[in-house]
C-alpha cells in the first residue's frame, strides 16, 4: 500500500521536471533569443563612468548576443527617473538597466514616494562593481588618522566643515554615519555633483570629505590632499597603507558606492540566468578588467540572487542612517 508521503513526494518530483522543462521553452518560444536590439538604461547622463561602463558592455553583450545593445541616457532625479522608465518596461528581455546605490538603497527611504518599488519593481541580474569611498582632509589639517579628526572636531565643534557631492547622496551619508557614531559637530556643506565638491575642497573652501577613488587619488598622489580612511570592508589595493574606518575602530562602517545590471519586475528566469552568465564571462575578460582596474572599480559579479540580498541589505543599511540623521534630499 502506497503511503501519502510517497505520493506528495512523487507529485513533487514530477512538478520540479516540470518546471524545468517549461522554463526553457519561455526562451525558445520566440525562436533564438534575443532575435531584435535590446534596449539599455543608464539612469546617468552621458559622459560619466557609468556611461563610459554602459557603453563598455552593450558592445560586448552585441558581440556575444549578435544584436545591437542601445544605450539610452535617461538622466534625472539620481537615478529614478531611469529606474521608473525601467521598471515599467516589458519584462521580455529586451529591457534592461543599471541599477545603483542611489535609487534602490536610498531613495526608498530618502523620498516620502518614489513611481516604482526598489525591491519588487526589477528583476536582479547581477552585480557589477562596488568601491569604497575615501575619506580625506585637508593637508592644513593637523590629523593622519580617524581619531585625530575626531579629537580636533570635539575640541572646536561647529568649526570644520565637510563637503558632499550632495544631500541623500552616498558621500552625504558617510559624513552623516560618522557624525552619528562620534557625536562630533561638523558641518555639511552639499554641492550639486562631485566637480564642485571636489573643487573647494582642494581649494580649502571645506576641510574634509568623503570622495569616490576615482576623484581624489589624483590629488592624494601629488600631495594636495590627505587620505586617512576607506569605508570599504577592507583595504583598496590602490590604496594599501589607508586603513578602513573598520580597522579604526568602527565596526560595521561601510558605505560604498555600487551598480549592477536589472530587468523589469517579472523577467523569465532563463533570461536572466543568460544575461547573468555572460555578464560574468565579460567581467573576467582582460580589457574589461584594465578597463574597470583604471577607474578604480572592484569587481563583484554575483548571482541573481546575491544581488537580491545585497540590495535588502543596503536599503536596511542606508535607511537607517537617514531615519536616525533626519538627512534630507535637495
């Protein structure tokens, strides 16, 4: 006599091949995919890194798909804008995007209402780059250290001032963090975008900073600026002798910048098990790694999955400092 648990576990195995063998025929049931263009969003103007990476791998991902990738620059709002365009696209595989920090880890707490759901909104491809953000003074500071900004600022509160490239952005929030784990009083001075930010702060205008790699290194290495911290989980390999503010005594101080590759909501699986497959295959090819090594970009490729939680993570992480800093978007 058969026993119900054999006949549950029976259905359950058949299901499973089921589903397996339906899955594919999502792909093959339009002929080869992808048999048309693939549209691409970056949610940045032209001309900036993420334009310069856009362009980078929608002419590989032609090269290996044999349809022309079309990068569309759907700027505005950080990010949102081409994040809502995004999502509200058809989940056939022949949208997809670059997802960052700005619009799926602070926006959802950062904005009262945002047009799409960061987490249900998208399908998660996978990650693409993630780098730390370098803290650096003013090489009229009289500190090398965490610790010696600290003291300084507790000793003259109100007097030094810190730049941003702007309210609700990544480098706002790391000044913000570090004013919440230290209890000192240092004033936060927003700018509209790196460029200005990084001007006055070389110029003296403000006394420290929290920068991408890429905008700082330059000034570090020739002597007009001072970096004493990362706020990565370890230390840059370009910049091996700056200690992370975990190392400083910080735990769990961690606010770097990141992107990766999304579809609409709803995407099939196989689609995305492709893309993430060869998304992976272009991250080890040997330009691609010069490429992304020369802006000083960590590579991160990773499974949809992992993508999933990273972003769970980030918007927990960066909602917190907001809602405990009351920051506040431009």
């Amino acid at each position: 006599m058969k026993t119900p648990g054999r006949a549950v576990r029976r259905r359950s195995v058949l299901a499973g091949i089921t589903g397996a063998l339906v899955a594919p025929a999502i792909v093959s049931a339009q002929g080869i995919y992808p048999n048309r263009p693939v549209r691409y969003i970056n949610p940045y103007p032209a001309g900036g890194p993420t334009d310069t990476l856009s362009r980078m791998f929608c002419a590989k991902m032609s090269e290996l798909t044999g349809q022309q990738w079309i990068v569309e620059n759907r700027g505005g709002a950080g990010g949102n804008v081409g994040m809502d365009a995004l999502a509200k696209s058809d989940p056939d595989g022949y949208s997809l995007g670059l997802g960052g920090i700005a619009a799926h880890a602070i926006a959802p707490t950062l904005y009262g209402k945002l047009p799409f759901n960061a987490r249900t909104d998208f399908t998660f491809v996978s990650t693409i780059w993630w780098l730390p953000n370098l803290l650096a003074v003013n090489l009229d500071l009289p500190v090398k250290s965490v610790a010696e900004l600290i003291e300084l600022c507790r000793k003259n509160p109100g007097k030094y001032s810190y730049g941003s490239a702007g309210s609700g952005s990544i480098t706002h929030l790391a000044g913000e963090l570090l004013k919440l784990r230290t209890g000192i009083d240092i004033i936060h001075v927003p700018y509209k975008g790196s460029g200005p930010a990084v001007a006055d702060f070389i110029g003296g205008q403000v006394n420290a900073a929290f920068f991408v790699p890429g905008n700082i290194l330059e000034f570090a290495k020739d002597g007009r600026a001072r970096l004493i911290a990362s706020t990565g989980q370890k230390r840059m390999e370009a910049t091996p002798d700056v200690p992370t503010m975990i190392e400083q005594g910080y735990p769990d101080f961690v606010a770097v910048t990141w992107i990766g590759f999304l579809a609409p909501g709803g995407t099939p699986r196989p689609i995305i098990d492709r893309y993430n497959k060869e998304i992976v295959r272009i991250l080890h090819e040997p330009d691609v790694r010069a490429k992304l090594d020369q802006m000083q970009m960590d590579r991160v490729a990773g499974t949809p999955e992992q993508f999933s939680q990273w972003i769970r993570t980030e918007i927990t992480r960066c909602g917190k400092v907001i809602k405990d800093t009351g920051a506040r978007a431009d």
